[in-house]
C-alpha cells in the first residue's frame, strides 16, 4: 500500500479545498455575525484579512442578493447581517458559492476521456466522500461559527479588531 505523503497538508487530513470566493463570503459572514451591533464596511473586512477589496465587492453584492446581507448606502452606510446566524446554513452558503465539486474529471458534464470510467469505482468513492463532507457542513450554522470564533484563543491584535471596533 502507498503510505508516502510528500506534502505537509496531506499529512494533516487538509479538507477539499473551497474556492477564494467561497473562503472570502464565509469570512464576511462571521466577520458581521460577530458585529451585529454596528454596520461594517468592505474596507474592514477587506483590511482584517488582507484580501482585494474588489474581490470583496463581488462577495459582498452576491450576499446582498440571496438575501442575507443587508447594504446601507450613504456617508455613514456599510453591511450587516440581514438574516440571524442561526438561519444561515453553511452547507447552503457553500453550494451557493462553489461553482461544482467534481473532485475529478469523470465528475464532469463531458467526463468522456478516462478509459476506466466503465469499471471505476474511484467515482463511487468520491461522491461518498463528497457526500459526507456536505453532510458535515450542512450541520453548521454561522451561529455555531461564531460561537466557535468566541471561545477561540485570540491573537493579539487582530481579534481586537473584529471584537472591539
């Protein structure tokens, strides 16, 4: 059986890799649910995580469309939370966001250039795994992420940030 692992995260059991979208809309996301107090700007967020603020702008307009981020205009204006976090389902914000999970090619709509794919039972396995996974986050709310944020040790500075502006 091949054991060797030459990379790092492998070794770690790193998780399917979501997209810079995906990663940059739950950042967002537990960012305001941790500041329901206060409006938020993209330059907040954008600065904390040392991410494109364009980037952000796109994320942002996204979560004002499905509903769950609410944008006030104006001198004074910024975004929150729309939704309270314990509506806000991981699982679904992820499927939102993520393009596909075709963790290989045969996944594909034209998954016609692997010659195993007749007696593969690779596909069945990573479908089980994808499946789970979904099951897993589909648990999660951001209620229960920022509850976990919480009670989380802080790093010196940044969690000030988020906390206390």
């Amino acid at each position: 059986m091949y054991t060797e692992h030459t990379d790092q995260r492998d070794k770690l059991g790193a998780p399917m890799r979501l997209t810079a979208y995906t990663d940059y809309t739950l950042r967002t996301l537990i960012y305001l649910g941790m500041r329901r107090d206060r409006l938020a700007t993209i330059q907040d967020i954008a600065q904390l995580h040392d991410i494109s603020k364009n980037h952000l702008m796109k994320v942002v307009h996204q979560l004002g469309l499905s509903g769950m981020v609410e944008t006030v205009r104006g001198r004074n204006g910024g975004l929150r939370l729309k939704v309270a976090p314990e509506e806000i389902n991981i699982g679904a914000v992820v499927r939102h966001s993520e393009s596909d999970f075709y963790m290989a090619e045969c996944f594909g709509p034209n998954a016609t250039a692997c010659h195993l794919a007749p007696a593969c039972a690779l596909k069945g396995v990573l479908a089980a795994a994808t499946a789970a996974y979904l099951k897993v986050i589909d648990g999660v709310t951001l209620a229960d992420l920022i509850a976990a944020q919480a009670t989380a040790p802080r790093r010196p500075g940044v969690a000030d940030i988020v906390w206390q502006r």
